[in-house]
C-alpha cells in the first residue's frame, strides 16, 4: 500500500490488501458498517488538509523517525477512546484515512503508479449475495467505485504535500522527541513514546527568510494548529477518568534529536 503504518509491513487496518479488478471483484458487495475496525487503534495518519480540523479534536504529533508522519493521538492505550459501540463520537473529526477504509491504494509495476484496492479481509465485503451496493456492473465500476477512486485520489494527491511539510520541519531541526507519562486510576503508568512536536525555541529562531516562505505555503498556521493540539492531552486523560500525566513541555527538551 502507498502508505505504510508506523508499526508492522501492512498499512494501518488492513490485512488483506487486493489491487480492485471486474476479474477478480465483479460480483463483490459493498455492506453497510461502522468504525469498529478503528476501536483499537491509538493513532491513525492525517494529512497537512486536514491539521487543522484535526487538531480540535485530537494531540497532532509526528511519527519518530525518517517519516516524521503527522498522526493524531486516539488514545494512551491500545484502543480509540473516540469509538464506542462501533460509533464514532459525534464531536470529533473523523480522519480521512478512517473514511475511506475498506478502500485504498497499492502500489503498481510502475514506480509512480497506484491502482485502487480494497482490504479483502473487511467484514463490509461480500464476495457474493444481495445485501449491500455492487462494485461492478459488468466490467464497470459503479458510482460507489469512482467515488472510491476519487476519495483515495484525492487523498493520495495530499500525500507529496505532507512529505514535503514534514521534510522542511527535518530539514530546520524543529522536531524532537517526547514522551507523555500517565498513572491511571487504578495505579497502572503508562508511557506514550515514539512521537515528536516541534521545539518552540528553534521555532522561533527560524530565518525571516524561512518564515516568509513557509507564511506562503501556509506552513506557519500548520505548526501553530500542531502546538495548540497539544493541549487536547488533556482531554485524553478526562476520556480515561480521573489520573494524572506529565507531558514534557516543548519550550525545554530533555533530549533532542534532528529527525
């Protein structure tokens, strides 16, 4: 798939990726489902489109390492504090990488080239039957396949521009890693690690130069919706019940690192 998670080979959700085909999927089923698949989930990838909604919701962080993916925090522990009952909550923005599951893209032969896929091993495919809406009529696609491919297309065209953003945060030192410590009620700790925010104070040594560039592509508002996110750690923590945390501030790193 075009997009790796940051832990395990297959992509976030999906086990059984298949490139879409009439051969292969002509008499496939669409189901009605819900967001069950995502309930235990504690991240899922965002996009730079959709930081800004994102971070009303959730902490924006970015995935340690090479990627520096900008991810939204779901929970402190293996599980999506924001889906109950299959339902995601109301109030919270759903991300663009859940709404389009079970479909996606996978790579082809062609190094820039992508195919529409779906994961094969979702309960909302039926590879026979009458319940749910068809993929295909004949060899065509139907309306809920091209809108499919045009969800996907336009998620993977968002893809090149959040490379982009999170290679200029690398390329200023601006990222360094962080660690949230939590004790839940019940007198567990927990430890979030393998995130990182922006350094406020190398933020704000960036050059006149940098800050009008980046002011221009819209990068500055980016790192300002990621630092404000930050405050919804809290809001994690009233999900969990009463407990405490310690979130290592921003303006004084313990440990840097230049991802």
């Amino acid at each position: 798939m075009s997009d790796a998670s940051p832990a395990g080979a297959l992509p976030l959700f999906y086990r059984d990726p298949q490139p879409l085909s009439a051969v292969q999927h002509g008499s496939w089923r669409l189901k009605d489902g819900d967001a069950a698949f995502a309930a235990d989930t504690p991240f899922v990838p965002v996009v730079v489109s959709e930081i800004a909604a994102a971070a009303r919701s959730y902490p924006v962080v970015f995935s340690a390492g090479e990627g520096a993916q900008p991810v939204v925090v779901l929970g402190l522990e293996q599980r999506n504090l924001f889906v109950a009952d299959g339902r995601w909550a109301e109030d919270a923005y759903v991300p663009a990488y859940v709404r389009r599951y079970p479909f996606g893209f996978i790579a082809t032969v062609n190094p820039d080239g992508f195919a529409l896929a779906v994961d094969a091993a979702s309960e909302r495919l039926a590879p026979s039957g009458e319940e749910g809406t068809a993929l295909f009529d004949g060899d065509q696609p139907t309306q809920l396949t091209l809108e499919a491919m045009a969800f996907c297309n336009a998620f993977q065209g968002e893809a090149g521009a959040t490379q982009a953003f999170a290679e200029a945060l690398r390329a200023q030192g601006l990222l360094i890693d962080r660690r949230a410590d939590v004790t839940l009620p019940d007198g567990r700790k927990l430890g979030l690690d393998g995130f990182q925010i922006i350094d406020t104070d190398q933020f704000a040594k960036l050059d006149e130069a940098v800050v009008l560039d980046w002011h221009r592509k819209g990068w500055l508002a980016l790192v300002h919706f990621h630092l404000a996110s930050l405050e919804r750690f809290g809001a994690l923590l009233a999900l969990h019940g009463q407990a405490t945390t310690t979130v290592e501030p921003a303006t004084k790193p313990t440990k840097s690192k230049k991802a």
